[in-house]
C-alpha cells in the first residue's frame, strides 16, 4: 500500500482537501451578491441603509433610521426576490448535477428531457387557478406527472440514455407549445406572459411564493440528497451498481421524481431560467470532484450565485426596463459553456 | 461439500433461441470451477442467472439454499459479488473510490468499521497489484488496468461466492499467472469461485472443476484431466486440438494442433 488513507479523506479522493475550501468561497460570493442585489437597482440604496434595514427587521438597532421607501424596496422586494434566486438556481443546478448522474450523460438536465417544459405547463395551468401559488404548486405536480412519464415512456430498462433524450426532446417541444396555447388562450391579467415561461423572470417574487417555492424544492432536494452515494454507484454502471446492492431502477424513478418536484417548484415560481441545470454541474464537477454529495453542495451554492448574478444584470443593465434572466444566462452561459467543453472528450 | 450454489434444470430462452438448455450446475465453498466454451456457448448467459441479473425461463437456482428470486439486491450483494466486462469505462472516480465501493453493501451493516473498509480496499489494492494507481481517475488507465481495479473491487465486496466473466480479460500474462494466483488463495480461504475462461491452460492449471459448454448445454463437468481431451475439445471447438501432459506443471497441456 503506498497510498496512506485517512479516516477524514474516506473514500480516497483527491479533491477532498479543497472541498471545504470551494464551499466557504461559494458561500460567501453567494452571501455577497445577495448583499449587491439589496443596493443596487432602478433606485440604489446605500449599504449603511441597507444594513439598517435588515437589522431593523432583525431586531436590532444600529442608528440608520432608513427611509420608508428604502425599506419597502429591501425588504418587499429585493430581498425576498434575491433569495428566490438563491432557492431556484441551486434548485435548478441540483436537477442537473442528479439527471447527469443519472444517465451518465453531460448533456441531461430538466429542459432537455421535458420535465421544465412540463412543470412550464402545470406552472401556467396553476396559475390561472391560484396565481403564484397556483403557479408554484402546479409546476411541482406537472414537473413530478412529466418525470414518472420520461421515465415510463424513455425505457423499460434504466440504462438506455438515448432513448431517455430522445423521449425528452420530443416531449419538450410538445409540451412548450401546449405552454404557448394555454397562455395565448387564457386571460392576460391572470396569467404571467409566454416570455415568462420561456426565458424567465424573478420579477414577481414575494416572501409568500418564496415560502412555498422553498418548501417545496426543499422536499424534493432532500430524497434527492439522500441518493447521493446511489449516483456515485451508479457511475459504475448499471449491472455494477446492481451488483453492489443497488435497485438501479427503483432509484431511477425516485431520483427522476425527486428532480420532477425540484424543477416543477422552481418553474412554477420562476418560470423557465435556461443553462442553469446544463452549466453549473459542469463547473463545479472541476472544483469538487465526480463525487455527488459535495457536487450538490457546490451546485447549490454555485446555481444560487449564478441566477442571483444574473438577475443583477437582468435589472440593471437597460435600466429602467428589466429583461428576462434567461437572457442574460443564456447570453453569458452560452459561450462560458463552449469554452469550458474546448477539449472534452464527449 | 458446502453448497453455495445449486442451478436445477436450468433454462433460459429468448424468443424462439435458447441459451441455456436444462443446465444443472454446483458451486461448492473451496472450489474454482472454470467454465469454458466456444462464443456463443451460453457461458456469459449461465452466470448472468447465477448473479441473479437474468431470472431463469425454466428451472431453479438456490444461493447458499435459499432461491435466489427472494434475495434483495442489498442481501444479494453480501453473498456474491460479480465481475462482468466493462461497459463503462469512463468513470470519473479515482480508483481507490471506485474500489471502496465494493464496500458498500457493507456499510449498512452495524457490524462494519471504517478500519473494515479500509482494511479491505488496502489489501483489495494491493492483491491486484494497483495499489500505485490508487489515486488515478479510472477513466484515464489502460483496459487490463481498469480490469485489475474491478477485480479489486469484486475483491473488496469479500462476498464467499464470486461469479467472474473473463476475469483476465485485456492481461498480460504475468498479471494473468497473479489473478489466477489470487483466485486459488480465495478458494483456499473457503470462498466459492467460479470463472468464464477463454485461457484452457489457465482452466489446466487453477480450476478444482472444469464445466465445459457448447450450444447452451453443459458438454462435460470433471477435474481438467478427465474434462480436457483431444477428442472432446477438438468437438466442441471445431479446432483440431491436442492435450499433452505439462512438463513441469502437475497438470494437462492444451495445444492447438494442425488439420
């Protein structure tokens, strides 16, 4: 043995070391942006403001009385908005980092197999019911009906990758046009705009739909978590993996589910934010190693700080007009993508 | 003999093709029985049934006497672990990762310990002789490396059956002469081996059984020196073949011979 294994770094794995590393930096970038996004916008608010506002609410007083109008815009608006950013990009990333995973394929993520485009569905179905809550609630039920139906229709056996895309791609393109015909179809006053749900916006985010938003995305994210060390299995292969103790398709189905619910809550709330799920694994698999358990960790925090950084932009580049943020991370996550796949023997 | 293994009539049929005709099969605790064949035999098909991976079309098959459709995948994975050709070879773990999972089914039991683990990845390393590489991306290594890290892996499961296909497949043959080495040292220690070989001097040298098997059927089981024969392997390998006596191994020599 010329490999000494210690009890810390178990099992062997050289990233381990700078794992704690990446995801103190992580979080406190994401802490960071979420600080910009507090002062900065169509009205920028002075740090000391802000800060007197959230330790206002907080209880404590710091001798910044802050102006009513500062604190209706931090505190109703930017905070819960910037926060819905943090829980739907590490949302989103933790969708991809699993369905990657999942079929060993770095081109899955919820918009390719359909499951965002369902949840899209659901989300605008929901909210000509209910609103936002609608919205939220109906993207988590349709993004969970649209995984059990990738699952049911991509195969009789889980590891058939190709099928499973080829299921999605024809499922996302079915399903965003029923989007369009719903939208089209139903009252504008009630239901947010197609742009919404193809390119996203944070616009309307408030304490209530990030509530849900988060509860739901929380269930989802916590079965996800605890299949974890089934993914690292399941990079084996799937008779490996079986061999090993995994039910490989039991896991299949929990584990699509699982991203069903995550997706279909954060698209319910969000509408359709694009490159999230696709990108964010595959810059933070550089950082953390293949293992998933800290993948999800930094996918969470590195999706957060990505939507929260975008929707900064999104707001402020043609002040006072905002644009979608699917924009903006297509715009910045497209090239950033080619460039980090240069080489990369796909 | 303690009986890990017993495969009763055992038949496996696809469609209008049968690969596996009325097989009855052993696999006793100290044994290695090597199973050769010509391609297409039904010698990958027989140990998919025994693994549990392929449920049987006629017949049955008891793991350490108990019928193998009751096994969970977790209580399967304690009592056999199973080398199959690589289909993915672009694992992204290191390879002592990727062998420490062989541990896995042992880390839901109480009994199991860190030192366990470690203890079993180490000497799982060290007995495939890859324990340099230990740090390696298993994507990156050579396909008999990347063979010798699975067979650690199997290695690590410690299971008492082991069902290996090919398990020299893409070796040299002094990593060959080792795994064999190795298999013999299990069988020794009481575990149960049985192993897909397209090497007839290996099966010679290391099995305790020889099952021979042409056209989904069982040809002939025995010790080497009853079951390879000039007349027999010439028969099922349509190659004319000669068996001669080793010349300094206790064991037949097979040789492929001219028309």
């Amino acid at each position: 043995m010329t490999q000494s294994v210690s009890a810390t770094a178990r099992p062997f794995d050289p990233f381990a070391a700078r794992r704690r590393g990446v995801s103190v930096v992580l979080g406190l970038l994401l802490v960071g942006a979420v600080a910009l996004n507090l002062g900065m916008g169509a009205v920028l608010i002075p740090p000391e403001e802000v800060l007197g506002v959230v330790a206002g609410k907080a209880g404590l007083a710091l001798g910044v009385e802050p102006s009513t109008q500062a604190e209706a815009v931090v505190w109703s608006i930017r905070l819960p908005r910037a926060l819905m950013g943090v829980v739907t990009g590490a949302a989103l990333a933790l969708t991809g980092v699993v369905l990657q995973g999942v079929f060993r394929n770095p081109m899955a993520d919820p918009q390719l197999l359909g499951i965002g485009p369902g949840a899209s569905l659901g989300g605008v179905i929901g909210s000509v019911a209910g609103a936002t809550q609608g919205a939220i609630a109906g993207g988590a039920v349709a993004g969970l009906l649209t995984a059990l139906v990738v699952r049911r229709l991509g195969a009789r056996r889980a590891n058939q990758p190709s099928r499973f895309i080829l299921t999605g791609v024809a499922l996302s393109a079915a399903l965003s046009a029923w989007v369009g015909f719903v939208v089209f179809g139903a009252d504008r006053a009630k239901v947010p705009p197609i742009e919404f749900w193809l390119l996203g916006s944070l616009a309307g985010s408030t304490w209530r739909a990030l509530g849900t938003a988060t509860v739901l995305a929380g269930l989802g994210a916590l079965g996800l978590w605890a299949g974890a060390r089934t993914l690292d299995l399941m990079a084996l292969g799937e008779s490996e993996a079986r061999h090993l103790g995994v039910d490989v398709e039991f896991a299949t189905t929990v584990l699509l589910m699982g991203v069903g619910i995550v997706t279909g809550a954060a698209v319910g709330a969000v509408g359709v934010v694009g490159f999230v799920g696709l990108l964010v694994p595959h810059v933070v698999r550089k950082l953390t190693g293949p293992a998933h358990r800290p993948l999800m960790v930094g996918g969470m925090l590195a999706g957060g700080l990505f939507v929260v950084l975008t929707d900064l932009a999104a707001r402020t580049v043609f002040v006072p007009i905002e644009i979608p943020v699917g924009l903006i991370t297509a715009v910045v996550g497209g090239p950033f993508f080619l460039w980090l796949i240069r080489g990369a023997r796909y | 003999m303690d009986e890990r293994i017993e495969a009763n009539a055992v038949g496996y049929r696809v469609g209008k093709a049968t690969l596996l005709d009325s097989v009855d099969l052993s696999l006793s605790a100290g044994e290695l029985v090597a199973v050769v064949g010509p391609n297409g035999a039904g010698k990958s098909t027989l140990l998919r049934v025994l693994a549990g991976d392929l449920r049987p079309t006629s017949g049955r098959v008891t793991l350490a006497d108990q019928p193998l459709e009751r096994y969970d995948y977790d209580d399967l994975a304690l009592q056999r672990a199973v080398f199959v050709p690589l289909t993915v070879r672009d694992i992204p773990f290191a390879v002592e990762a990727v062998v420490a999972m062989g541990r896995f089914p042992h880390q839901r039991r109480a009994a199991n310990s860190i030192e366990d683990d470690e203890q079993a990845v180490a000497s799982a390393l060290e007995r495939t002789t890859t324990s340099h590489l230990a740090s390696r991306v298993f994507a990156t290594l050579s396909s008999g490396e990347q063979t010798r890290v699975s067979l650690a892996r199997v290695f690590a499961q410690d299971a008492p059956v082991l069902l290996l296909d090919e398990p020299t497949n893409a070796l040299d043959v002094a990593h060959e002469e080792r795994v064999m080495l190795e298999l013999q040292t299990l069988v020794g220690r009481g575990r149960a081996v049985l192993a897909i070989l397209h090497d007839l001097n290996a099966a010679a040298n290391y099995a305790t059984r020889v099952v021979v098997m042409m056209d989904g059927k069982i040809r002939a089981v025995g010790t080497p020196g009853e079951v390879l024969r000039d007349d027999l392997l010439t028969d099922v390998y349509g190659q004319p073949m000669r068996v001669v006596d080793h010349p300094f191994r206790d064991c037949p020599l097979v040789l492929v011979a001219d028309d």
